[in-house]
C-alpha cells in the first residue's frame, strides 16, 4: 500500500482529482485549496486497489510565540478601548470582527487574533508605566508619539460615570474593591474595568491627598490629565475624602456630573484654598474654622425681627415675579429655617456627610411639593441673599456669601434642575425634555440594531 | 600610551525599590575599564539619585581603548549584606576615538539586568583625551571608521576602495565553562556579554589594523557574526570593505568635486603597483592551483608580493592575506615602504615560496576582490555576472588554541577562495554583495557565503591598472571593459579616461554578459540587449546587490520568497553531516526552481538583493530564500509558464491541465497590471544593428515579446532521484526543447499548488527586501522599523516533506499577513529591506524572524518625483567621486575558457582533501555554482531613480534633532523630555539629509527569567526584551548626539526556552550606525557643517 500524502481541510471548498505516478504507482490525489490555521493529513492508497483509505489525521501546528514589536510602539486606539473594557482577547477578536476589522487588508481570523493579542500585551506592559504618568514621557523604553501618550493616558482614566456614581463618597479601600462585583453586574461594566477604574480613583486620592495647593491642579500635574478630566477627579476625590452620602435612595436620581458640579462649587466656596489662594493649603478638606462659624447664621432664624424683615426684604423683592409667589411668602420662615439649620449642624462630621440628603429632604422636597419652577427657586435664592445684606444687625456677611454661593449655585443647577425635571415628567404639563426621550430611544435602539447585524 | 578616558556620574532616575522596608532604594555607582574601579558616594534613600561625581580618570592604552567597553554598575549599598546589583550599563567608547564621530557620551542610558531587564536609567558623561600614536608598530587602529551601511556613506566621497578585510577572533564560552556549574545565571550571563563586548572590540580593532595596513581609513559594509559554537567555543567574525574616505566639505555641490584620482590620499599612493604587475597571463594556473597552496601547511605571509615588480608596493595586501591567519605578523609590518624588508628577517621561508609564486601575483594580491557594498555609483559595475554562493558542511571540533584560529580562518579562507573561483568562472574578476552566514546545530556547521560576480570598471582604477586593461588584447574576448568599449568604438574609451561628469555609463552595460558567449559557464538564453541592441544579454538575471541607480525598471518590483522544508534523519557526527551536504544541492535546486516559476509568474525577469538561508535542525532542514523581483527593461520579457502532462492519457486529465494552464495565465495577467509592467510591445528593429546576429537571436527578439518558445521556458523541477541526473539534467536543459511542467510529477503538482496560493499583498501595500522599492520615488517622512518574532511548534512528529513545506509556507504567508494588517494604518507603504531569518532552535520548533521598515509614500504626484529624480542625479555624481584600487585581471578566467567547469571542482576537491577538518560541502558547492550561475541584464541611462531621496516639500518644517538636548537640560532629573530617535535598516531616511555619522553601534544583550509565566509567557518575555534592545540603543544613539540608527540590523537572535523549569533565556545582537539628519527642508537653514547643538522641538511626525 501506497501512501502519499495530500492536503486536506474540513472543508471541502474545491476538490480535483487527476491521476500521477509516483514510483510506478498510480495514485488518486485529492487537492484542496486550503484554509490557514487547521491542516489535515489525508492518505490515499492505491486505485488498484480499488478503495480509498482516507486516513485524516490531525496536523497542526501551534504558535508558541508571536511577538511584534515597532521602534516606535504601534497602537490601535479603537483595540486599547477594548482592552480598557476589559474584555478578553477572545471577545475583543470578536468585537472587531463584528466592526469588520476583517475587510482591512485582506486579515483573516488568525490575523486579527495575532494583533489583538500583541495589542493588549502592548497595553498590559505600558500599564505599569500609565500608573505614574509623568514617566511616560521621560521613560526610554516605549518611543510613543506626544499626542499618542496623551490619549493613552487620558482614556486610562477616563472612566465610566455609572461607575462613579456608585463608589462616589465610599471610602477607597479594600473593602469597597471587594464589592465591585456587586457593581460590576449591576452597571454592566467588566470586573476588570471596574477595578481598573477604582485603582485608579485610589492612586489618584492617594497622590493628591497630602499635596498643597489647588486640586485640579495638582491632579493636573501628576496625572496629566485634560482640565474636564481632572476636574471630575477632583471631584471623586473630594467626595471620597468627605465622605458624603449619595447612596440614598432619595439621591438615586442625581447623576456623577451633578454631584461633580457640587463638588467643584464646595471647592471653590468652603475650602481654605477657596477664600485665599495664596495660602498654601489643600482644597481637600473643607475649612473647619469656617463650617464652625457657620453657627453664627442662626441668627437669621432665632432672632425674630430680623427673620421678618428678611422675609419682608424678599417678597418686596419677588411680589409679581414668581406664580408661586402665595406659597412662598407661607412657607419663607421654613425655608429659611431649614436653610440655615442646615448651616449650623455642619460642625458634626456626620452632617457634614449628610449635607445632600439633608438639602434634598429639608428644602427641595418642599419646593417640589409646592411645583416650583427652576427659574422661581433661583430668583429665591438671590433675592433670600441679597436680602440679608440689607439686613442692619446682620454682621457675618462674609460667611452668609461663602455658605449660599453653594448653595444658591447648586440649586439653580444640577441638584434642583434635575429634580425639578423629574417632576415635570409626572406633571401633565408638557416640557421640551419629555419629548425627546422617545426619539433618543429610538436612535439608540436602530444604532444596537446595526451593531448586531 | 596614549588615552584618558573620563566619566562622570551624574544622576540616576526610576531606579527600583530595593529596600522593601523604606520603598526606597541607596544606589551607589561602580564604574570600572580594564582593571581600574572608581565608585561614587552613597546617594541615600532615594529612587532619583543625584550623584553629581567628580570626574573619574582612567589612564589607558589606546589598544584597551579599543578593546574595553566602560562598565558601570550601579549597586544598592546594604549596612550588614552583600550590596546587590541593580543592573549594569556597558558604553563602547569606540566613537569617541575617532575625531570625526563622537566627541562626548552624554546622556541618560538604561540601566539592564540581565535577569530583571531595564532598571531605571543613569545619566553619564564619558570623555576621551587621546594622544596622536604615530608609533608604527602599535597595536591599535584608533580612527579608522566602521560602517555598516553597504553603501558609501551619505556624507563621504570615497577616494579608494581597498579591498576585502576580514577577521575572526575565538575563544571559550564562559556558558561551557566549567565554573558555570556554580555560578548564578546572573554571573554567567554577564560574563558572557563581557566577554562578546570585549571581542568585537578586539575584532574592530584587528581589522582596523588591516584597513590602516592597506592605507585605508574606513571600513564600509562592516559585517560582524557570532557562532555560538556550544562546547567548541565561542567565535566573533567580522568582513567589511576597506576605503579611503573623504568628508564632503558641504559647501561644495557635489558634481564640482573633481576626478578622483587626484584626490587619492598620500599614503595610498604606493598601492597602485599591484595593479601594475606584468604576470596576467599566469593567472590561470593560480586560479586552480592556488587555492591547496593557500590551506596548506602554515600561514605563508608574504607568499604573494610581487617582489619583481618595479614600482614600490603596498604592503598592504599580502598582510591583509597573512592576517587571516595571524595577525601578529601582521601589526609588525611596516605600514608604507617596502614591507618585505621587515617581514624578509623574520620569516625566510615564507619569502621563498613568494618568490617562486611572484609570478602569479598580480590576481592574488587583491587576496579577495570581493566588496561587501551592495549599492555602486552608476557606471562603477560594468557587469553583473550573477549570483555565485559557496557552502560548507563542516564538524565543529573544540578550538585548542585561542589564540591561532586557524581551523576557523582556514573554513572561510576555503570558501571565499570557492567564490572567487565562481566568479572567474562567470568571467567575473570580482564578488560583490558579499556576506558570509552559518547554522550550527549541535556539532554540525554549515558556513555559507554568496556574492554577485561582477566586472568593475577600470575607470575606477588607477592610473597603473588602466594601462594593464588597455594592453590586454590577447585576452580581450572576453568583455573586458576596456575592449568593450573600444569594440563598440566611439569614443568610449576616451570618456573613460576623463572626469566622470561624462561618465555616463554605457547605461545598459551592467547587465551585458561578462563571459563568453560561446564558451558559456552555463546553459542560457542570450538575447540581444533590449536597450542598446549591441550586447548579449541572458533572460534572467539574479544578483544579491541592490538594485543599480541607473537600472532602467519597468513597472515595480516585489518581494519573492522561496520557502522549503527538509526532514532529515537525526544522526551523529560524520553521518549527519554527510547527509546534510547530500541535501544541500537538492535544496538549492529546489529554491532555485521556485524563485524562478515564482519570479516568471509575476512577469518579471530579475532578482536583486537574493539571500538564501539554510538553517539546520536536528531533523529537518529549512530554507528560505528572498529575493526583490524586478522587470528590467534591458532584459527580454519572461515567458510564461507552460504545463505539460507527458503521457496525454484521458479527457479529465486534459481539462485538469488546461484549467492549472488558464489559472496560471490569469495571475500572470493580473500580476502584471498588479506590478504595472507594460514594457513597450515591440521594438522598432534597427537592421544594421542585427547585422551577424545568428538567426535564433533575431527570432527571439523579432517575435512577439512573449514568443512560444519562450513562452515555455523551462522550469526547473528537482528530480531528487541522484545527483548525476540533476547536474545532466541542469546542463542539458539550455539546449533542449524547453516545456515547463511534467504533472507526472507529485512534486510538480505541489508547487504549481504552492505558486498560485501565494498570498495576493493587500492593495497599497508593496514590499521588496532591498533598500528601496524599484518604481517607488516620492516617499514621505513616516517610517516604521519593527521585528517580528514568531516560534511554531510542530505537534506531529510525522512529517512529510511535503507537509512540512506547506506549514513553512504558510508561516511566512501568515506572518507577511499579519505584517500587513498591522501596518495598515501607513498605507500607502512599503515594506523596504524585509529580511527574514529563519531558525530551527530545537526539534520541531520553527522560528522566523523578521526586520524591516514600513516606508509610507505619497501616490504619485509627479512633480515631487521628478524634482526627487534631479536631486536623485545630483547624488550620484557625488558618488561618483570613487575611484577603485583593481587591477584589470577582469580578462583572467579566460585564458582556458573550456578548463573552467572542470576546475571549480577540482579545486573544490582539493581543499576537501587537505583541509583540516572534514568537507562536505564540495559536492554541493559544485551544484550551487551551477545552480547560481545566473544572467546578465543592460541597463539604461536614466540616472536619477531608486535611490533618490524624496522631495522635501512635504516634509515638516521642524528640525527632529535634539541632539544633545541633554546638554541643555541635564540639570532636571527628570524632566527632560526623551529624543526621539529613528531606526531603519536603510542607509538613509527619506526626506532628511545625513550630517554627520557618530560611529557604530554594536550591543549585545542575553536576557534570562526563571519566571517565565509571571512575565507573560514566552511572547510577553521576548516582546519586553526586544522592546528593551530597541530602547537601549535608542538611548545610546541618542547619548551620542544622534538622532537615529540607519542601516540598523539584528544579527542573532537566539532564544531558548523551558517552560517545565518556568525559565527562558535569550540573546540578541544588533548593530547600526549612529547618525544626525536633519530634514531637507531646514538643509539651507541649518549651518551644514553640524553645530553641535541642534534647535529642538519634539518629532513632528509621530512615527519613527
């Protein structure tokens, strides 16, 4: 029995069969066209014979190492994005092959894989050098283009507000990194981007804790990070040092970028840094003098004539400006009094804490109840300030700005704006929000659509 | 005597924590040359050290200078234990020696462990003050240049070129030593790397020794090997091509610079007798008598000056001869004057044998005209006789005495006395494109060298020589290029005699056969010149040089791989390597067959840059053979490919044959609209010029271009069966009806298979393993230089040949592919020097390696390719300043034109006889001679093409350079931003102009880990260490002032690994040379002569 060999894949695309001699012998030959990767062994025998023995055995090879590497590092931004996601390279293969990576020159499957795979070795061993920045640029051991560093660095940080949305106010520790699986399955983001993402607020909070001086910049300086970017990790870190509460199901409804603008306002008002910027003291921390002091605002409340003419001074103000004007000028002294009782609890580290669901609870509940408009809680609140100033016996002007410019900013943004939206929804009233959601809807379901197909 | 060497330590940066309680690190600094240490203070707890030491001197020999690399170590100093290394960095202060390099080292470099890699950095300043050595006798070659561009520096105007130089130096593997068993890796792998570093700075020393003997004073093409020979040693070899060099003043405009000969430096002046020896006619009985002489008995130094001759001689020669086996002599020998007087008094027997050989001398005295440039000035070759490659099996034996190599000097003296057998054979007097390679594995050698026979032209010569060509009547049938152009009349030869501003070459000459066309060395189809209609031309030319300047090309090329596999039975000793050297010819052949069918199937008719690589395995042989494929103009059009059943038995066998037929044709159509070949259809015939034409002729050329007969030219098919039939069969085919392809033949059938599943490139993508692609001119600035390192493993052991052949193929295919889709971003590009190395590191594993760079390029915008086409000629002139040190023994080999088939082997057998080991090779050599006996081509006048550099007006304004940057900012630890340094394995960066070149690059790192799965498997482990090469050197350009690498290339890469033990190791070779550019566009702005300090911005372009 003769034996040769021929080549032979499971699929069987085209087959031809003509006659040769080999040593006298005449063979049946069975050729294929092949596909790459999985390779057959396929013996005929002899026609004489006159059967064919199809011996099909399992030829591969395997590669033990594939390694690519460019003077200048090669890479693939939409493939680092991947990574990032925390995908497998199995899943990222997959991913490209659904966004028809396979068009480009001709790749096939293996192709892709054996780039995808090189990508994410690539990004796994720059890692260490996206942990510290600054080194990226004076390290000798990637030539990476300037702009090319500067996106790697601000993807790897960038992060997933539904995320930090949940770990925002947690303290960055163990224990929370123990409970990102939690967060994982409930915000859909990959365990290994969740932990990326929470290394990432912890070695930021870690650097900038002690530092002096502004925030956003320090963060800026250390990270090189873009000026939004550094901002919201400001932010994280503020709350994270603060501790406030956002997990309260009353707070559900506020999303990472208001509490982000919350932040950026208690920075700007309530830190040391905030009055003297001179001083070199740490935005961080909130200014214990200054909460401390925030006590002499009760003032306003338990000194009755000057509760009266402050509320006098603000309906004079607003008579004919607001709609709900009538409900105001009832409900003025609990207004004020949840406003500066809020104030002066913030010397307990607990209030201080609480400082959002006290806000919302002690002031917006009411507001809504009543359906005030975003434009009317804003003209109140100017007015609720400006009229204080007016007041005669009133002498902690200074503290009064420093505490309302948060508020009052606050209010008029995010944190009431969205509430307020809300409501609307519920209202019958038409707003120009409630159209809208329908067609982002469907927008949002034809572009998953085109993804899948 | 003669050198202070000063360092001086300043800072070290992103040291690591070796003090796990503190997280801090108290470095302290061991700098160490020769036997002298210095160390500096203890910089406590601290990760960025600022050291700020005084200078450390070392007082030195200029020859330890040359020897020695500076070591520093930085330690981590501990109270109560050994202080622990963190890592070392060697600096080859070899640049700093020469007055035109480097004048300080000055910058951060990487700190490298070879267990942990790259720990941090450490900015150094080494200065060298070296006194002038006029001592005669000394030692050292301090001052001679080293190249490794195979081409004449961008900067540099060659007055001479010289001739070969080569050197080995051998000694034990410390890996093999016995202390190995009880000394950490650690240890042991920077004893080795010491110890490589210590004998390529010897090596560059010796040879540097050679070049200044031979009145040179650089060294281009220089080529340095390592063989790990295992237990038998340890060997660093180097070749490269003598020169004088002039720097280009850079005011002056190239093609004002006047003739050369006026420009030989003083001291070379001697040389010129060799030239002049009156002992042509005598050469013949040399060339087959020789070579025993020179293998035989003890080395016989002056055996070939030319004591009679009248004028005084260079010594040079003979002592580069006698150096290749001991080069103490050699450094005795007076530099100028008469050499013998001193050499006479210490050896009288050698001087005897000299004089009786005297007569022969004038060939012997160029020991080897053999060049390792692959690129010329346009009218420097005058023929190209093809591609002649030499091999031998040899059994690796322990090297007894260190310091007399001879056995190794002895293999390679063997085989490059067989290549210029060769190229006499070709009617060639010289090689160029040389390289030499080997494979070992276990005890078995296989040394290989191949070349391009060439004829140079004597214009090049000296004065001397071109008398010597001129008188030469008796032996001027052959085309001697004196007598060529006298024949063709016409004033030719009076050109010759002037300037070369009119030396135009007879542009189609190169391809013009060299031998006799009646009394060919080989069966080939000689056509008529398709350019200048005067010359014979064969059909098919194969050259391992790059593609000439002024080569008129049709189309664009492309890259051409032949790929095959050989299963061998594993075997000791004599037995294997004999069934090693029975394989070699077969394979030849088959590679040979492949590249043609591959090359005709893409309708092209020429391969530059051919390399063809066998390495050996314990069970299997691989070859791999690349090749650019051009179409050149002068030279006929390929036929087709015909297949042919030889018994026509039944209908379905007819169809089958006819549809292979009708596939072939199809990718030969689409191949040729692919590589846009459209030559010009037909000739309008000129009847005087066919006048005495035989008729076969005229009936080729006045046929359709693509004529039946030819169109079935043959095909070379191994038939494998004996070796008899394969060299009858080779011989015969030239005359025979030619057919194409019995399908008879399994064989056959697999390689049609093969040709036509050969991965289409993807659209945009071109790619050619020379420097640059034929057809491409107006690249932009975006570059890319990468390697590519893949291992497979074959999981079954029962391989076929045939199976194994179509897994190899498919590996390159894949890796070629995925070169592609990771470079799509560059599109349009090029893939420019692809040069693949292949491995068999150990028992069914296969490794391919692969360096290249990615060159995008702009679609055509005529304009910047014309202006790159006038600045392209500029540049040539300039490379015409060349003048050549040759004598005109072009003529030799044809005295006895009919003894030539017969003496090659003969002489091939004679050297296995007496050499001093066992020679399997002959036998295969032979074949290859035969196999690689390749054809002639014309080429034309245009004279701006290929090499031109790309027009500028693209180019970013920015100047890249920030040189010396460092200078500047040296005073912030860590800010400074990092230099961006290019790397290409071309000589030249399109779009920017080479100032300055600071010296060579040559490292050599071994990387091991016992924590192989920690570092990511085998892939993340060889991925950061290539990555760290790549950074070390960058950072040691950029240490020098340069801004990139150019002709950068990786020699070795050996890698091994255990994955039981958890333990890999790796070695790694590179080498480059160290340059500062500057864009085109700042050339005017930017005094020419290099400030030393450049205007910085960060690269504007990102790649590099």
């Amino acid at each position: 029995m003769q034996i040769r060999y021929a080549v032979f894949t499971p699929i069987l695309c085209r087959t031809q069969r003509f006659n040769c001699a080999i040593n006298n012998t005449r063979l049946q030959m069975l050729f294929t066209q092949t596909v790459p990767g999985a390779i057959y062994l396929l013996a005929t025998v002899s026609p004489r014979l006159d059967r064919y023995i199809t011996l099909v055995k399992a030829y591969k090879m395997s590669m033990e190492l594939d390694v690519f590497v460019g003077n200048t590092t090669i890479m693939d931004m939409e493939v680092y994005q991947l990574w990032l996601d925390g995908l497998t390279v199995s899943d990222a293969v997959k991913v490209r092959m659904d966004e028809g990576a396979l068009l480009e020159c001709e790749a096939n499957p293996e192709v892709l894989t054996s780039d995808t795979m090189d990508q994410f070795r690539t990004f796994q061993m720059c890692e260490r050098l996206l942990h510290s920045p600054t080194k990226l640029g004076s390290q000798l051991l990637y030539q990476i283009p300037a702009q090319n560093q500067i996106i790697l660095i601000e993807r790897y940080y960038e992060f997933d507000s539904v995320f930090a949305r949940e770990v925002l106010g947690k303290k960055l520790s163990k224990g929370t990194k123990k409970d990102l699986d939690d967060i994982s399955c409930k915000t859909g983001i990959t365990l290994k981007s969740c932990r990326r993402q929470f290394d990432n607020f912890k070695r930021v909070f870690k650097v900038v804790e002690e530092l002096k001086g502004p925030l956003v910049e320090n963060i800026q300086r250390h990270f090189l990070l873009s000026d939004t970017l550094a901002r919201d990790y400001a932010a994280i870190v503020f709350f994270a040092n603060s501790r406030f509460e956002t997990g309260k199901r009353k707070l559900q409804y506020l999303s990472f970028q208001d509490f982000a603008f919350c932040a950026g306002q208690l920075i700007s008002y309530w830190t040391i840094g905030a009055m003297d910027s001179m001083m070199e003291d740490m935005d961080v921390d909130l200014e214990k003098e200054f909460l401390n002091e925030l006590k002499d605002l009760k003032v306003l409340v338990n000194d009755k004539d000057m509760m009266d003419q402050h509320k006098i001074l603000v309906c004079a103000a607003l008579r004919g400006k607001i709609k709900v004007y009538k409900l105001m000028e009832v409900n003025f002294k609990n207004l004020s009094r949840a406003l500066v009782n809020l104030a002066s609890k913030l010397t307990h580290t607990k209030d201080v804490r609480d400082l959002f669901i006290d806000l919302v609870e002690k002031f917006i509940e009411p507001c809504r109840y009543d359906r005030w408009t975003v434009a009317e809680i804003t003209l109140f609140l100017t007015h609720y300030t400006n009229a204080a100033h007016c007041l005669g016996t009133f002498r902690h002007q200074m503290i009064w700005d420093r505490y309302m410019g948060v508020i009052k900013s606050s209010q008029c943004s995010p944190l009431l704006h969205l509430s307020l939206i809300k409501v609307n929804y519920l209202s019958p009233t038409p707003s120009i929000s409630s159209v809208s959601p329908p067609v982002n809807i469907l927008n949002e379901l034809n572009t998953f659509l085109i993804c899948k197909l | 005597m003669p050198g202070k060497l000063k360092a001086k330590i300043v800072a070290g940066r992103h040291l690591p924590v070796m003090d796990r309680a503190s997280d801090l690190t108290d470095a302290f600094v061991e700098v160490k040359f020769g036997n002298t240490t210095f160390k500096t203070d203890v910089f406590p707890k601290s990760l960025n050290p600022q050291w700020n030491s005084e200078w450390f001197k070392f007082e030195v020999d200029d020859e330890d200078l040359q020897d020695e690399p500076l070591q520093i170590t930085v330690l981590d100093h501990d109270t109560y234990s050994a202080n622990d290394a963190i890592g070392k960095v060697y600096i080859d202060i070899d640049p700093l020696l020469s007055c035109e390099a480097a004048t300080v080292i000055s910058g951060w470099l990487p700190i490298y462990d070879t267990i942990h890699g790259i720990r941090g950095e450490i900015n150094v300043l080494v200065k060298v003050d070296l006194f002038n050595d006029l001592n005669r006798f000394r030692q050292s070659s301090c001052g001679v240049k080293f190249f490794c561009t195979t081409s004449i520096p961008r900067c540099y105007r060659v007055a001479l070129v010289h001739g070969f130089v080569e050197e080995l130096v051998v000694n034990e593997d410390p890996e093999y030593q016995w202390i190995d068993r009880i000394r950490t890796p650690r240890a042991s792998n920077e004893a080795r790397q010491r110890l490589i570093s210590l004998m390529s700075g010897e090596l560059q020393r010796k040879i540097g020794l050679k070049v200044l003997e031979m009145g040179g004073n650089a060294v281009v093409g220089y080529l340095q090997c390592f063989d790990l020979e295992g237990e038998s040693g340890l060997v660093v070899r180097a070749i490269g091509t003598a020169c004088t060099l002039d720097k280009l003043s850079p005011g002056t405009a190239p093609n004002t610079t006047t003739h050369t000969n006026t420009h030989t430096l003083p001291n070379t002046a001697p040389t010129s007798n060799a030239c002049n020896s009156p002992s042509k006619d005598s050469k013949e009985p040399v060339f087959s008598e020789d070579p025993p002489h020179s293998l035989s008995g003890p080395p016989t130094p002056l055996r070939t000056l030319p004591s009679s001759s009248p004028p005084p001689f260079s010594p040079s020669k003979p002592c580069s001869r006698q150096s290749s086996s001991s080069d103490t002599d050699l450094s005795l020998t007076p530099r100028i004057g008469m050499g013998s007087g001193g050499s006479v008094g210490k050896e009288a027997g050698p001087l005897k044998t000299l004089l009786r050989q005297h007569t022969q001398s004038a060939l012997e005295q160029r020991e080897f005209p053999i060049f390792t440039l692959t690129c010329f000035p346009p009218g420097f070759l005058v023929h190209v006789g093809g591609v002649v490659s030499t091999r031998s099996v040899k059994l690796l034996d322990r090297i007894h005495n260190p310091d007399e190599p001879e056995t190794r000097d002895a293999w390679w003296e063997e085989i490059r006395q067989e290549i210029k057998s060769h190229a006499k054979a070709l009617g060639c007097h010289a090689v160029v494109g040389y390289s030499e390679s080997t494979s070992i594995c276990e005890e078995v050698c296989i040394l290989s060298a191949s070349g391009t026979a060439a004829m140079l032209n004597p214009r090049f010569m000296r004065e001397g020589c071109l008398d010597t060509g001129g008188s030469d009547h008796r032996l001027s049938r052959q085309p001697h290029p004196g007598m060529v152009g006298s024949e063709r009349g016409e004033g030719e030869v009076s050109s010759t005699w002037l300037g070369f501003e009119d030396a135009s070459p007879p542009s189609c000459g190169f391809v013009h056969i060299p031998y006799d066309e009646f009394n060919m060395p080989f069966p080939a189809q000689l056509t008529y010149c398709y350019h200048c209609r005067r010359q014979k031309v064969p059909d098919v030319l194969f050259t391992t040089i790059d593609l000439p300047a002024e080569a008129e090309v049709t189309g664009k090329g492309c890259l051409i791989q032949a790929r095959l596999c050989r299963t061998k039975k594993k075997a000791q000793g004599e037995v294997n390597a004999t069934s090693i050297s029975n394989l070699l010819p077969f394979m030849e052949y088959e590679l040979h067959t492949q590249l043609m069918n591959k090359l005709k199937l893409r309708s092209m008719n020429a391969l530059f840059g051919l390399r063809i690589q066998i390495s050996v395995g314990e069970n299997m042989l691989l070859g791999l053979a690349s090749a650019t494929g051009v179409y050149l103009s002068a030279l006929p059009a390929p036929g087709g490919i015909q297949i042919a059943g030889k018994t026509p038995s039944d209908l379905s066998y007819d169809q089958h044959i006819s549809t292979m037929q009708k596939r072939i044709d199809d990718t030969i159509a689409k191949n040729k609209e692919l590589y846009n070949i459209h030559p010009p259809k037909l000739f309008t015939l000129d009847p005087e010029a066919f006048t005495g034409l035989n008729t076969e002729c005229i009936e080729e050329v006045v046929g359709s271009p693509i004529p039946d007969r030819q169109r079935s030219s043959r095909l070379f098919r191994s038939t494998s069966e004996s070796s008899d039939e394969l060299s009858e069969l080779d011989l015969s085919h030239g005359k025979k009806d030619a057919f194409v392809l019995e399908i008879d033949d399994t064989d056959a059938v697999e390689d049609i298979q093969s040709l036509l599943t050969d991965a289409p490139i993807p659209a945009g993508f071109y790619s050619c393993n020379t420097e640059v692609m034929p057809g491409i001119h107006n690249w932009t600035s975006g570059l890319q230089m990468f390697t590519s390192v893949r291992v497979y493993r074959l999981s079954n052991a029962n391989l076929t040949n045939q199976g194994l052949n179509k897994i190899f193929t498919d590996l390159c295919e894949n890796l070629l592919k995925s070169l592609y889709f990771k470079l799509r971003s560059m599109i349009p590009c090029c893939l420019c020097h692809l040069n693949f190395t292949v491995a068999v590191p150990e028992e069914e594993l296969i490794q391919v390696a692969v360096t290249a760079v990615a060159m995008s390029f702009d679609k055509e915008t005529q304009q910047a390719a014309d202006k790159a086409l006038t600045r392209g000629s500029g540049e040539n002139e300039e490379q015409l300043q060349f003048s050549m040190e040759l004598c005109g023994e072009s003529t030799i080999s044809n005295n006895q034109p009919t003894a030539k088939p017969s003496g090659v082997p003969e002489s091939a057998m004679v050297h296995s006889s007496r050499a001093p080991s066992v020679d399997y090779g002959s036998f295969a050599d032979r074949c290859s001679t035969w196999l690689e006996l390749l054809r002639l081509k014309a080429h034309t006048i245009r004279r701006g093409s290929v090499k031109t550099i790309s027009s500028s007006e693209r180019c970013s304004p920015l100047p890249e350079g920030r040189s010396r940057s460092l200078r500047s900012t040296r005073s912030l630890p860590c800010g400074a931003p990092v230099t961006v340094v290019k790397m290409t394995p071309l000589s030249f960066l399109p779009g920017t102009r080479i100032v300055k070149y600071l010296g060579i690059i040559n490292m050599f790192f071994i990387r091991e880990t016992t924590s192989l799965r920690e570092e990511g498997g085998v892939s993340g482990f060889l991925h950061s260490f290539i990555a760290e090469v790549f950074a070390m050197v960058r950072a040691h350009v950029a240490a020098l002032g340069g801004n990139a690498l150019v002709s950068y290339s990786m020699k070795e890469c050996v890698f091994m690994e255990n994955p039981n033990k958890n333990q890999a190791q790796c070695l790694i070779n590179v080498s480059g040379d160290a340059v500062i550019f500057i864009r085109e566009s700042d050339q005017e702005a930017i005094p020419p002569l290099l400030t030393s300090r450049q205007t910085s911005s960060t690269g504007a372009d990102g790649t590099t």
